[in-house]
C-alpha cells in the first residue's frame, strides 16, 4: 500500500514537475504574444506611420464627403434657380485643398495631408447651410413669380378670349349686314 | 368665304393668341430647353496662354508651363477632377471608346468646380530631376508639378524614327457622377509631348 501510494506519489510528481515544464513555456509564450499584440502596433507605426495614414485617410474622407455634401446643396440651390457662383467659389478653395490633401496623402506625407483635409473641411463647413438658405430664398421667389406669372396669364386668357367673342360678334353683325345689303330686290318692270 | 369658315379663322386665331397669353404661365410647367448640346470642354495651352509654344524639348534644371482648362456646357454646375500623369511611350495611354482612363498612378490632381456655361483654368509648372543616360535609354527619376517632386522612374529608349527619348505629360477628365456617387472617366485627355534632351 506504501509502495503503491508512494508510487502514485512519486508519479504525481513527475507528473506535476512535467505539468509546471509545460505550463511555464505555455505561460512564457502566452505572456510573449500578449506582449508581442501590444508592441507590435508600436513598431508597425513607428516604422511606417500607420496611424498617422489611418488618421489623414479619415481626415481627407470627412472632408471629400463634406464637399460632397455641401456640392448636392449647392445643385438643389441652383435647380430652383438661386445664383450659385458665390457658393461656387467657395467649394472651388475646398477642392484645392482637398486636392492638395490627395496629393500629399499620395506621397505618404500624412501631416500635410491631414492639414489640408482639415482646411477642406473647414472651409466648406458652412457652405451647405448657406445653400439651404440660398435655395429656400430662391424657393420663395420662385413661388411667388409663378404665382403672378399665372395671374397674368390667366387674366390674358380672358381678355383674349373676351375680346375675341366682341370682335366676332361686331364681324358676324357686319357681315349679315353686308349679305343683306346684297340682297337681290324685286324692281318693278312696268313703267 | 362663308360665315362657317369665318368662325373657324376666329376660332383658331383666339386660341393662339390666348396661347401666346398663357405663356407666362406655361412657362412655369413646361421647361423650354434651349441649346440641348452638352458636352464639356477640355484644353491645354501654352506657356503664352496660346495654343502654341508647347514644351518639348526638356531637360534638368529648366522649368516649364502650361495652361489647363475646362468648359462647363452641361446644363448645370459640375465637380470635375483632372489627374496629372507622366508616361514613356510605350506605357498605357486612357481608352477614350471604352471610357478607360490610364492605368499609370496619378503625380498631380485637381479639383474645382465650373457652373454652367463658365470655364475654369489654371498654370501648371513642371521640371524634371534625376535624369541620367545610360547608353541607348534615359532615365528620369522624379517630376517637379507646381513645386511638388514625384518619383516616377521611367525610363524611355531612343526613338530613332524621330530622334530622341520621348515622354508625355498627360491630364485625364473626371467628372463627378452624382447617381454613382463617385468620379467617374469623363472620356477626355490632353498631354504633350517632351524629348528629354541629357547633356
């Protein structure tokens, strides 16, 4: 029973001393790679300035889908017929910079490329408000000019017409009485 | 003529005067399209503002100008984008029929917007660095646009048709299409021809 418990024993150990072999290369290589997710992405953007690619890319697509934006504002403004060149003038200063911003994102220089994508961004900021506004106005005008447009109209139509039912009635009144007046008479013969 | 004809005439003349009244209103629903040929406008100019006096003989050291310009004649304001792209003559040029644009990297771009009837236009400089000789081919190592340095290391063999090493500076049309939203190959490019002259 002594030699069978110590043989358990004995083996137990081995067992144990095998389990802390495993477990402290198992440990040691969990720790590393633990280690190794966090180091990684230090080395990675300190060698090829991943997050200043991922922060000018986000910069310059905020800024792409603001001009965008503020573009389809300026397209509804002048659909209803607003005068648009100032807008237009300012979206032309963002497409510089956004263009700007492509270029030197191009050339992997993510600092400039930030920088114009925010001065894109900024300097577009306001253009789609000032679009709404511009259309609203213009949306206005438009309403009421169609509306005179279409008093006039309608009071030209009558007028017309009126005026053609007058004219027509004096005409056919004329008329009978010229078709009266050639009216063959009966003239006596007998004299 | 009879009465019958008569009322006719009036008839029909009342209605076309009253159409002619209505005008205005008419006007208001139904849009009259004036000038129905779109199309935009593509160019490029000389250092002189003219359509002559191209670069074409080039080398290092020297810098260089040219105008690009674009007409907007499509009905309403347009975003376009024109890419800058720099070639040998064996590299692939944009395939206007299949509304293909080059697939060679863009050096240089620019954005702008153009309303309708109205043109945009700007100077465009370039040099060339880096540029070397090896026997029978030229090498050009970066163009210089609007002060930027882009590296495109190409290189061109003596054409010995016409006496030099030849490379073209090219600018591709885009136009922003707003139910793909995206740009899209406007089926338009312009470029010059450059002999790279090494001493």
């Amino acid at each position: 029973m002594a030699i069978w418990v110590g043989v358990q024993v004995s083996g137990c150990g081995i067992e144990r001393l095998r389990d802390v072999g495993f477990m402290s290369f198992s440990k040691l290589f969990f720790v590393l790679l633990i280690l190794s997710v966090f180091a990684v992405p230090i080395f990675v953007s300190g060698v090829f300035g991943v997050d200043g690619a991922d922060g000018a890319a986000s910069a310059v697509y905020r800024a792409e889908v603001a001009v965008v934006s503020a573009y389809e504002a300026v397209l509804d403004a002048e659909e209803v017929g607003a005068d648009v060149s100032g807008l237009l003038a300012e979206l032309n200063v963002a497409g510089g910079y956004l263009a700007e911003a492509h270029v030197w994102f191009g050339l992997w220089d993510f600092d400039n490329a930030t920088r114009f994508a925010d001065l894109c961004y900024y300097s577009v900021e306001d253009v789609r408000s000032k679009a709404v506004e511009l259309k609203n106005e213009a949306h206005s005008l438009w309403v009421t000019d169609s509306v005179v447009r279409m008093v006039w109209s309608l009071i030209g139509v009558v007028v017309v017409v009126f005026l053609g039912f007058v004219v027509w009635r004096v005409f056919k009144r004329r008329y009978h009485r010229r078709i009266l007046g050639l009216r063959p008479e009966v003239v006596s013969s007998e004299s | 003529m009879n009465l019958e004809e008569y009322r006719t005439l009036f008839i029909v003349a009342t209605l076309g005067l009253a159409l002619v009244a209505a005008s205005p209103a008419l006007s208001v629903v139904v849009p009259f399209q004036v000038g129905s040929q779109r199309f935009s406008e593509f160019w490029l100019l000389g250092p002189g503002h003219m359509a002559e006096d191209y670069p074409f003989d080039v080398g290092v050291g020297e810098e260089y100008s040219v105008f690009v310009g674009v007409g907007n004649h499509l009905g309403s304001s347009e975003y376009y984008l024109v890419y800058v792209k720099f070639r040998n003559s064996t590299q692939p040029l944009p395939d206007i029929g299949g509304s293909v644009p080059s697939s060679l990297p863009t050096l240089y771009e620019f954005r702008f917007f153009v309303g309708d009837g109205e043109t945009w236009e700007s100077l465009l400089t370039f040099a060339f660095q880096d540029v070397s000789l090896e026997g029978d081919v030229v090498f050009v190592g970066d163009v210089v646009i609007n002060d930027v340095v882009f590296s495109v290391n190409s290189v061109s063999m003596r054409d010995s048709e016409d006496e030099g090493f030849y490379f073209q500076l090219f600018f591709e049309l885009w136009r922003y299409d707003m139910t793909m939203q995206g740009f899209r190959f406007h089926d338009r490019f312009v470029g010059i021809w450059l002999n790279m002259k090494v001493s």
